[in-house]
C-alpha cells in the first residue's frame, strides 16, 4: 500500500489560480477604499477649518485667509493655531496643503511631493477638495475640472 503525502502539481496549480482569481476582485477594491479613505479625511478637515472660519468670521467681521508659504502643510499649521482647531500638526499627514480664500472657501490641494498617499491617487481622481463657507464640497480633477467627490 502506497501512503501519498502531500499535495500533487495540478492541486496546486488549481489553488493557485483561484487565489490569483480572488486577488485580482480583492485588491482593486482595497486600494479604492484607502483613497475614498484619504479624501473622507480631507473632506473632514476642511469641514472643521470651515466651521471655525464661520466662528472667526462672527469675532472679527472677516475670514481668516491663511499666508502663502508654499511649505507642505506649513498652511493647514497656520490655520490650525489662528483658527484655534482643536486638531494637532501630528495628525495631519495626508499630502494635502490646506488653503483658505477672503470669502471663506477652504480648499485642499494634493501635493505628491509631500506624501505617498497622496501620490497613489491617478490623475483621474480627484486632486484638489474646496468646500465653501456653505458647506458645499467640490472635488477638481487636475485642481481644474470639477468632477463629482467619491
């Protein structure tokens, strides 16, 4: 009597092929689900800035327009100490620069330099998130062309 332990070629070449089947649904879906991620947080960061711009605006009759210094998140830090937020620095790492306009518009712009979150999103996604002293939140294509936020 002949005791076969193990597994032969054609098993494993059929469990093989199933995971790769398997993988191949899995982590396109996986990697959407961390840039949806990564643009809910921005969106909510900016919602934050917004709600302490409108807070700004009723104390001192203007909104708080952040400096131009060009440094990665150096804009989301001045924002955070002028505008009082209760986020630390620590927390936001997204590769966003976090921007505000005179009339209260608050945008974030997506800068690959910065992080490699922020490069893993294509072209086809959105890059830039503005959302206005309304609450109503745009995502751009290219910072350029509208497009509708995932």
């Amino acid at each position: 009597m002949v005791n076969k332990k193990g597994f032969t070629l054609m098993e494993t070449i059929v469990v093989m092929i199933i995971a790769g089947i398997l993988a191949a649904f899995a982590i396109p879906n996986f990697l959407n689900s961390i840039r949806q991620t990564e643009l809910q947080t921005v969106e909510n960061n900016l919602r934050a800035i917004v709600g302490r711009e409108q807070r700004y605006y009723e104390d001192k009759g203007s909104y708080y327009v952040s400096p131009t210094t060009g440094t990665c998140l150096a804009m989301f830090n001045s924002i955070n100490q002028n505008l009082s937020l209760s986020m630390t620095t620590d927390t936001v790492t997204d590769g966003f620069q976090y921007s505000c306009v005179s009339s209260g518009t608050c945008s974030a712009t997506c800068l690959a330099t910065c992080s490699a979150n922020c490069s893993s999103i294509p072209a086809s996604q959105p890059n830039q998130v503005s959302i206005n002293s309304s609450g109503n939140v745009t995502c751009y294509n290219n910072a350029s062309v509208a497009v509708a936020c995932p």
